[in-house]
C-alpha cells in the first residue's frame, strides 16, 4: 500500500509524488522522452495510488501534458481527474521582480488552470528568486486573494530558506508545506530549518532525493558521469561541492548493503531513510518510463531498522554539509546559478 499523508484535514497526498521536472522542454540534454509510455507510466501510477503530481508554471510544457493525462484518465480508467492531486507553482520571472501587480499573478495563476484543465489548482507552491527585490509578500498576498477567491486550495512555498519563511509566518499567511532539496547528499535543512517549520506546521515535500538518478547502482566505481539532463548537472555540481566523489561512492556502497539486506533496490533505500526524517511529508521522484514504476513500489515494502540508520548516520557524520540555508547557495554562487534559468515566464 502506498503511504499516505494529511496535508491538512481534508487533503490528503500519497507519500511519493510524482515529479514532472524531468517532462520539461530543455531538460534533457542527450536522451529523449517517450510521452506515450510516461502516459503509461503515470497511469499505472494512479492505478497503484500514487496519486499526486509535482509541476511548475515554467516546467515548459508540463501543465499541458498534465492536462491531458486528466482527461485521458477518464477515458481509459473507473479513476476521474478529481482523484488525483497535482501541486504546481507560481514563479514570478526574476526579471520582473519588484513590480508584480495583481493581474500579473491572476494571469498565471488562470494559465495553470486553463492548461492543467481544472477548476481550482490543489496547492500552489511560491518562489521568489531575490530576497533583496521589493514585492515579495505583497505578491504572496496575490495568492491569498486568489485563494480566498476559489483559484487555489492550498498554499505552499518552494526553495525558501528559514529566515525567509519565519518573515512569512509572521504575516499570517497559512502555508501548508514548502519544496525543499533533501537528500543524502543535500542535509542543508537539517541545520535548523526543518526544526523551524515542523514547529510552525510546515510540512517538507522533499526533491532531489535521488539527485537526479544519480544515486543508484550503475554509479557504483564510476570515476566521473556524463550529465543526461539538467538534474545530473545541478545534482552533480552538490556532490562536487558538498561530500565529494570518494564520500558519494562510499554512500553508494552503504545504500547497497543495506538494499540487499531487505532484497530491494538502492535508491528505494535513499527515499525511505529520508521519507522517515522529522519533518518530511513526502518525497518527489521524477518518472520518466514505465519501468520505474515497479521500482517506486517497493519503497514502502520495508522498513529501515535502527543498524540500517546507524550505518548510514554514523557516515553521514563524518561528511561535508553544503554551506548555507536551504537554496543559499543556487541564489549566491555561480557556479550553482549557472544551471538556473530564472525568467521562464517571460520567454513563453
């Protein structure tokens, strides 16, 4: 049975979401997609109650290929697109930053309606690219009108940091959860940040947790890897900059040990030690074939013991964290802006 979480008391999400980045025009860089067999895979992915979908107003493409998965999936299955949840985003272009009207939030908001074919979006997840620019909780009082207007059910925040969200709490708005990076190889939230909004009831549905495939067992003795997408860049640029390659091995190895041990796979061991952190509601993994499904149930067909959790943090201890709050880093360094695209709205 796939695990199940109350986001609030009357919306529930399955524990792993699936995550739509992947689907993106200018995602991937060597391979290409096949959107008949994701149409496959996501339906066998209903059908075994992964009900819930990540996307983004920018994910270019992603809203409109949602939306015809709803309304085929009322035509191939007894499921109805009232079934499943999907949670987008609203990211204002960096560009633009400073002078967000009201209407410049309305008419995104009703484009994500309009491509994902619904009447009301489940939960929309806010990013805002500089702390310094001017506008940030007046655009985020956008949303909460549009809210109080039945445009959207649930409001949530993604790629914030703990000073951040602490000024947003402090303006009453009710934030369900917040997007957050989180995985073995990215701990930055566990420096105070999930300890902060656990106690403001801020839920953490984590990405990256499998670093964009590259926590696996193909990884296992290789000396470097050729990015197939903007996932393995972006997560290979935390391995470099964070625990380092020897260290990412000897996770990699760990992780296999204990995936043996419960006759699993290793990156179903990654998502359940981090899907039982504090704090965690759910994980999100992209999916990008049909045959990933299988895999993504196994994840709840085990539990971790307490050897298997000292293993893996008795390492962990000894490795480097990435500096920073959650995102510090993708906001400051070039290195990590390089990937970043931050004015997606303004292209389409």
């Amino acid at each position: 049975m796939v695990e199940r979480l109350n986001l609030t008391d009357d919306y529930s999400i399955s524990r792993v979401i699936n995550g739509c980045w992947q689907l993106s025009v200018g995602h991937s860089i060597k391979s290409q997609l096949d959107k008949e067999d994701i149409m496959k895979a996501f339906t066998m992915l209903v059908e075994r109650g992964f009900t819930t979908f990540d996307c983004a107003d920018i994910y270019t493409g992603a809203e409109e290929f949602l939306g015809e998965f709803s309304e085929r999936l009322k035509q191939i299955t007894s499921i109805n697109d009232k079934q499943i949840q999907i949670h987008t985003k609203y990211v204002p272009d960096k560009d633009k930053l400073g002078n967000i009207k009201f209407e410049d939030t309305k008419t995104i908001i009703t484009r994500s309606l309009t491509r994902l074919k619904k009447d009301t979006l489940d939960l929309v997840q806010f990013h805002w690219w500089d702390y310094e620019a001017d506008g940030m909780l007046d655009t985020l009082a956008h949303l909460e009108r549009l809210k109080e207007e039945g445009y959207i059910r649930n409001l949530a925040l993604t790629n914030f940091d703990t000073e951040h969200i602490a000024m947003i709490q402090a303006a009453n708005f009710k934030i369900v959860s917040c997007q957050t990076q989180y995985s073995l190889l990215d701990r930055r939230p566990e420096k105070g940040f999930v300890d902060y909004c656990q106690a403001q009831g801020i839920t953490q549905l984590c990405y990256g947790t499998l670093a964009g495939g590259l926590i696996s067992e193909r990884y296992i003795g290789v000396d470097d890897v050729d990015p197939d997408n903007r996932s393995q860049v972006k997560y290979k640029q935390i391995i470099e900059e964070g625990i380092g390659w020897d260290n990412y091995q000897n996770v990699l190895v760990i992780l296999k040990t204990i995936a043996d041990k419960h006759k699993v796979d290793l990156p179903q061991v990654a998502v359940r030690y981090i899907l039982d952190r504090k704090g965690v509601g759910a994980t999100i993994i992209g999916t990008r074939s049909s045959r990933h499904v299988l895999a993504n149930e196994k994840i709840f067909s085990f539990k971790l013991d307490d050897d298997d959790i000292s293993k893996i943090e008795l390492f962990l201890a000894k490795t480097k964290i990435l500096a920073g709050d959650c995102y510090e880093l993708e906001r400051s360094d070039p290195k990590f802006k390089s990937i970043i695209k931050t004015n997606l709205n303004k292209e389409k």
